[in-house]
C-alpha cells in the first residue's frame, strides 16, 4: 500500500481533531486505526478502544471538575510526510471566573488506510507546570 499524501494526512488530522473537540468519540473512532499506538508521558495505550477511552475518561473528569470548557485545535503546517503536528487547546474555567489556558502537541501518523496509526503526545514547555499552579489556585485535586 502507498503512503497517504499531504492531502489526506491534514484531512484526517483535521477529522479526528476536531471530533475530539466536540468529546464525539462516536465520530472520532472512524478516524484511528483499531492498532492504533498512542505515546503519552512514557505511557504505551495500545488500541482504538483503550484510546478512546482514554480521551472519554479525561473528558468526563474535566467537565465534572470545571464549569466552562472550550476546546479548539490547529493542524500546524507544513505536514511532514505521514504525520500532522495538531496542538490543541483548552480552555478551562472555574467559578468564580478563574480561566487558563493550557496547550499540548501530538503528532498523528496516518497509515495507508486513511486513519491514524500512532499519536505521540508532546507536553510543551512550561504548560504542564502552569496547568498545576491553576489547579492549586482554584483547589482542584487531580486524580492518580
């Protein structure tokens, strides 16, 4: 099989990014292979279910804890053969209106068959540090 083309990788990049966005893992399971790899924090989550799951388990926690979230990702140009850079964003509000904004960058190989194969998650710098010093602020305990 032949590698996708440019097209294509941003094409599916831009599909599962943003059904992430929307937490509608209905629709991004259609768009990461059931072999899929995920790399995250020296963690290996291998397969589209215990991926999805993952990103659902993460969701659900984030719109117990906070009152207002907003999520919004880039394909970052230019793509690289097989793979896109995506950062996303959140943005995160606790009442009494304490907002953050909190950015991370995975990177999306996408197979032949036209759905991602591996993500590697990238922790930016600074960001995961900010991320803590909001949660003490607003007195958010983060699950193990």
């Amino acid at each position: 099989m032949t590698p996708p083309d440019r097209e294509t990788v941003t094409r599916v990049a831009t599909a599962l990014s943003q059904a992430l966005d929307r937490n509608d893992f209905v629709d991004a399971a259609m768009w990461i292979a059931t072999d899929c790899v995920y790399d995250v924090r020296g963690d290996e989550i291998v397969g589209s279910a215990a991926i999805l799951a993952s990103y659902a388990g993460t969701a659900t926690w984030v719109e117990k804890v906070f009152d207002e979230v907003r999520y919004e990702s880039v394909v970052e140009e230019p793509v690289e053969g097989d793979t896109a850079r995506v950062l996303y964003t959140d943005y995160l509000m606790k009442v009494p209106g304490l907002w953050h904004r909190h950015r991370c960058r995975q990177h999306l190989t996408v197979g032949a068959e036209g759905r991602v194969v591996k993500i590697v998650h990238e922790d930016l710098p600074g960001e995961n540090e900010s991320l803590e010093r909001y949660f003490e602020a607003c007195g958010i305990v983060r699950p193990e």
